[in-house]
C-alpha cells in the first residue's frame, strides 16, 4: 500500500490544517495566488479565506505582495520551513537508517558493506539511538549493551557476543582484581562497562572513576596519552587483560524497526547465518 501523510499542527495553542501549509507551499513555488488555488483545485476565495483566518490566528501576515506577484513574508517563510522539516521525518525514506552504539553500529557497517547494502549508518551511544528509534527514525537499531533490549522488552536479534579488556598505559602486570585497587578509571557512560563496575563493586575493590567521555574512540585516546588512568573496553575493539572475561561476556544485538523491509529482513538474516565467519574475522564470538 501507498501512504500519503498529511500533517496538522498546533501552534501557539492554535490548530493549523495541513492545507494552510500546502497553500503557503504553493504559494511559494507559483508567486501567485491565483495559480496556487488552480493548482490545489479550490477557488481563489477559498485560498484568500485560508490565508485570512491563518493570519488572524498567527497575529501577522503571511502572505505579501511583491513585484512578482505574491509571495511568503518572513515569518510565512519560516513556518512552511518548519512544516517541512517535520514532513520529511514522514516520507519513506530512501536508504534504510542503521543506527546504535559505537561497537554495534561499527560492526553493522562492516557487514552491510560485504552483503552489500546500501545504508546510512550512525555510530552513537545506545540510549541516543534508541531515541531516534522511538521516534521512528531508524530502520534498523543496534545494542552495544543487552540491558536495554531487556529494560524496554525489545525484540532483538542476537548477533554475536563480546567481553570487556583492561586497556592501560602503565608498565605493570595485572594479574588479578586485587591488583586494581586504588586505581583511577576512565568511564564511557551507558556502556557495557557496567558489567566491569558491578564486578569490582561485588568485589569489594577500591577504584575510582574521576573521568567520563562519550565514546569508547575519545576512552582509548586519552589512556593512551594517560599512565595513570585505566578503562574497560570492548575486545573486539581494542587489545587488553581479559581479567574479566569471563564476567563481562555479553550480547551484541539489533531489532529490525522496520519490519516490512524484505531487503532489511534478508539482512538480518545473512548477519545470523553466513556473516558469522565475518563477525568473526572482526574480533567477536559468534552466537
């Protein structure tokens, strides 16, 4: 089926029809009123009365005359233009949109690349992309940290699992927890280094985290260029003790948004299937 979205809006306590800001699109493009009302198939009153009663509503004109003809007065001109932003977030869009957390969005990419599939990908933290999911702006969604799927009972795919290294610019041996006590760490926060925290704080280990950055990129550069911080990072994505393996062993995973895709369903399905050797070859476990 074929959608075609029409779009109301309130503003300033007022509710505007969707045909007010097609008649100031019209308007815009013909620079005549009369060529707008042809065009949207009404008489030129019934445009003039639209415009009118709008304008009554905003408290200022929309509409004015000019050497050309008619056209949109500066406040008209930014209220088509915020109409049409928001009708952009309606239109089907062209190329699918992937978008989750830095690891997860990462290895999504690399995938879509070999399929191929032509989409565009965003690399952030996973409670960002779950909001742009909620507001239905993702095609497909990927989960650096299992917790989330669980907390807001998504249904998610599997798609490989990862564990948390000990990354260091220090000269020194960890050999085991103990080892970390009176350390300072470097957090990135909505991370799987949660897993990390829950284990040292079950631990009983003294640590302090005096640090926090967005991403696990900006985490590896400033432990790099910093002997007296630590940080947990993902396997996949850098080298490091595996100290705690074993306790921060976790799911990579994505929930299909868009579930009418077939091309998106076949993905899916190649990411758990053939693109296992793949996911591999990256530095992952396959499920």
């Amino acid at each position: 089926m074929k959608y075609n979205p029409k779009l109301n809006m309130i503003i300033n306590e007022h509710e505007f029809s969707y045909k007010i800001f097609e008649t100031l699109e019209c308007i815009s493009k013909t620079w005549s009123q009369r060529k707008a009302a042809k065009r949207l198939g009404i008489s030129h009153s019934v445009l003039n009365r639209r415009i009118k009663e709008s304008e009554e509503k905003f408290g200022f004109r929309l509409v004015e005359t000019t050497g050309a003809g008619s056209g949109l007065t500066g406040n008209g001109l930014k209220i088509l233009s915020k109409y049409e932003r928001y009708m952009k977030r309606l239109e089907d869009r062209k190329k699918p949109v992937i978008c989750g957390g830095y690891i997860s969005a990462g290895l999504i990419e690399v995938l879509a690349d070999e399929y191929p599939l032509d989409a565009t990908i965003f690399h952030t933290d996973d409670e960002s992309a779950l909001e742009l999911a909620r507001k239905d702006m993702v095609d497909i969604l990927t989960l650096d940290d299992p917790v989330r799927a669980f907390m807001y009972d998504l249904d998610f795919t599997p798609v490989a699992y990862d564990y948390l290294v000990l990354v260091s610019n220090q000269d020194i041996s960890i050999n085991s927890l103990g080892d970390l006590n009176g350390k300072n760490f470097l957090e990135v926060p909505g991370s799987s280094q949660r897993l990390a925290w829950n284990t040292m704080d079950n631990m009983k280990i003294d640590y302090k985290i005096v640090e926090l950055v967005k991403s696990p990129y900006n985490a590896l550069k400033i432990i790099n260029k910093n002997k007296e911080l630590f940080t947990f990072l993902n396997n996949s994505f850098s080298d490091g003790s595996d100290i705690l393996k074993n306790d921060t062993k976790h799911l990579i995973s994505l929930v299909l948004c868009n579930n009418e895709n077939k091309v998106l369903k076949d993905f899916v399905d190649y990411i758990t299937e053939d693109g296992q050797e793949t996911i591999e070859q990256q530095g992952f476990i396959k499920i």
